[in-house]
C-alpha cells in the first residue's frame, strides 16, 4: 500500500459572499458567545435545564462557523483589498494637515466593491 499526500481540502477555498462572510463572523465573534454566557448565567440562577448541553452545543457550533469563516477569510480578504492604496496625511504651511489618497489601481474598480482597504500613511 502506498502513502499519498494529503490533497488540500475544498473548505480551504470556501468563498463566501461579503455579506455572507460578515453575518457569520457577527454570528460567532459576537451572538453566539454571548447568547452561551447567557444561557449559562440564567440556568445558574433560575435552574434552567441542562446549562452544560446547551452551552457545550452553542460552543460547537460556534467552532464549526469559525472553521468556515476561517477557510473563506483568505478569500474575503484578498476581495477587500484586491483594489487599494494609501491615505497620506501631510503636514501644510498652514499649521494643519493635507489628506492625499492614492489608489494602488483603476478608480473605476472601486465602483463594484461594498469595502476598501487603504494603509494609513502619516507623514506629519
């Protein structure tokens, strides 16, 4: 019997769309760890059934979401920032501060895209 490489998993490549990508991640960063402690907390206090369960489960589902944002974030990211650029902040004569932006590509680009990326250069 011969060993193989292991061929990279599927849900390496996931994509899923921004709008998508962002409930689930608001879904796991936020709601469902959240909606764990509370349930924990009201079972400690009011004897709701089975705390552990319900936590241990919410917790589970939480890691399988993670996993799938995991495996879509490259390509969220890599979206996001496939059109970008800098924000330069600059000192003037006046006292105060210029604000240039430079686009790394086509501004025409930017016109299907719901969020931008652009690293912040203070030059002041």
């Amino acid at each position: 019997m011969s060993s193989s490489n292991p061929t990279p998993s599927k849900i390496t490549s996931l994509q899923l769309s921004s709008d998508v990508y962002d409930q689930l991640k608001r879904l796991t960063t936020v709601i469902l760890p959240g909606a764990g402690a509370l349930y924990f907390a009201l079972a400690q206090i009011w004897g709701l059934p089975a705390a552990e369960q319900v936590v241990g489960t919410i917790a589970a589902l939480n890691v399988f979401l993670g996993v799938l944002i995991n495996a879509s974030s490259k390509n969220h990211n890599s979206d996001v920032n496939s059109v970008g650029g800098s924000l330069n902040i600059l000192p003037n004569d006046a006292g105060g501060k210029t604000y240039s932006l430079s686009v790394d590509a086509d501004p025409a680009e930017l016109d299907g895209k719901s969020e931008v990326r652009f690293k912040i250069n203070n030059l002041s």
